[in-house]
C-alpha cells in the first residue's frame, strides 16, 4: 500500500471517528483531497485507494493535471480565482469554493450559462477581515445574497473559510461555529438553504466536522508536507 492510500485510510477512519462523536452521518461529508504541488502519479495512488474527489488551487498547475489523471473524478477548485481565468476553471473544475464577490458571482454565472454548465459554488467568508485573505464580509454576504441566489447558472452550496492561522487548531472552532451560525441566519432572514460549509484542513478537519463541516479541504494529511508555498497566504 502506498504512504498515499495508507493516508487515505487513516483521514477516513477520523472522519468515521468525528463524525460518530457529532452524532452525525458520515456519508454526508465530502472529502476533497487537495493535491495542489503533488504530482498526477500521487493523484493516481489516492484515485486507485478510492478517492474521487480533488481540490487544486492554482489553474496553471491543475490543468495539466487534471489532463494527466483523466478519468471521471470530480474536480473542486479552491484558490483565489481571477475573472480572465473563470471560463479555463469551468472548464475543468466543477465546484468553485472560493467565489469572494458578488461582482465575480455574477461573472462565473455568465460565463457557466455561456459554457452551458452549471458549477458548484462556494461563497468565501472573511470573518476575521484579514486583508491578505479575500472573501465577503458576513456584511457583504447579508446584503449581496440576496441578488447571488437569483443567478441561473450558479448552484448555490453554501460558505467556504480560511481561518486565520493559530498555532493551537481549537482556535479555528470559534471560526467554524461562526461560519454556521452565519448560515442559519442567512437561511432565517433570507430564506436561502446554504446547505454547505466548507472548512477544516488537515489540521483542523476533525473540529470543523464537530462543527458542521460538510465539505473538509485535506492535502498535506494525505499527500505528505509540501516543498513549496503555493501562494502569498498558504502553503
Ligand atoms: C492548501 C489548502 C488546503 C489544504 O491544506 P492542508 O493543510 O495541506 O490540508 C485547504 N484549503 C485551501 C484553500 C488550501 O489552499
């Protein structure tokens, strides 16, 4: 068995694990497993251990990739997107999780109804207002959800985060629980399920399921420590 599916086995049995102390059903979690700076043979080990479910967060990188792999894996994109590459991203990823404007909402829709798909999107939250990071303000989200739930050729899934880093993982819960309570009050003054919260990393994944997570964002965990930093805020 390679370190990879080995990887694989053990992110499940936690996830089993957190899920049975939540009182919670574990087929409604969504492992992505994040492959971002692995190569595609590393894709192929998680592939041939199970795994269908992908996150990459650098279009350059995952393009070739996705190419490379082939197959009928589904393909999440969880990097900060650039409107001159949304038509590329539709073009191999079904989920966006990281959509951080209503203006850039508006812009995946139109481009999605062109392309004739419909993606997955995740609203990205900045709750701590951290100016590195990009996302809405739980203020923006008030006001502009509204409009975003109108878009046609969108699937509205739910709220996305990168808490702010911390040394001791249990400082990410507060985020977590904030980001759900965020949802449910969205979904009581707008009336607009967000049935979706994308959060935990393989530090933190476990708390982010006790908290709600329905999507967990797992790479190192899985793949091994990365060599390189990917982008300006997480490595
Ligand atoms: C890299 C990355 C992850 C995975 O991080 P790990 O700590 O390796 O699990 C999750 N989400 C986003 C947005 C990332 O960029």
């Amino acid at each position: 068995m390679s370190g990879v599916a080995g990887n694989l086995r053990e992110i499940r049995r936690r996830i089993d694990a957190a899920c049975g102390r939540a009182g919670r059903d574990p087929r409604s979690v969504e492992l992505v497993a994040v492959s971002k700076t692995f190569d595609a043979d590393a894709v192929r080990d998680a592939v041939a251990a199970g795994q269908t479910v992908f996150g990459e967060s650098r279009l350059q990188e995952a393009e070739p990739k996705i190419a490379d792999v082939g197959g009928d894996l589904e393909w999440h994109f969880i990097g900060s997107i650039q409107r001159n590459k949304v038509r590329r991203i539709l073009g191999c990823c079904r989920v966006l999780h990281s959509v951080d404007s209503l203006r850039l909402a508006r812009y995946v829709s139109n481009v999605a109804e062109n392309l004739g798909v419909k993606p997955g999107v995740f609203l990205q939250v900045n709750q701590a207002g951290e100016e590195s990071k990009g996302g809405l303000t739980p203020e923006e989200i008030r006001t502009n959800l509204p409009e975003i739930a109108t878009l046609e050729s969108i699937e509205l899934l739910g709220l996305m985060v990168i808490p702010p880093a911390a040394d001791d993982p249990e400082v990410a819960r507060h985020w977590f629980q904030e980001l759900r309570e965020l949802r449910d009050e969205l979904a009581v003054a707008t009336g607009i399920a967000l049935p979706c919260l994308s959060m935990g990393m393989s530090d933190d994944f476990e708390i982010a399921l006790e908290e709600g997570a329905t999507h967990v964002r797992v790479g190192s965990a899985i793949f091994g420590a990365r060599s390189y930093r990917v982008d300006g805020e997480l490595g």
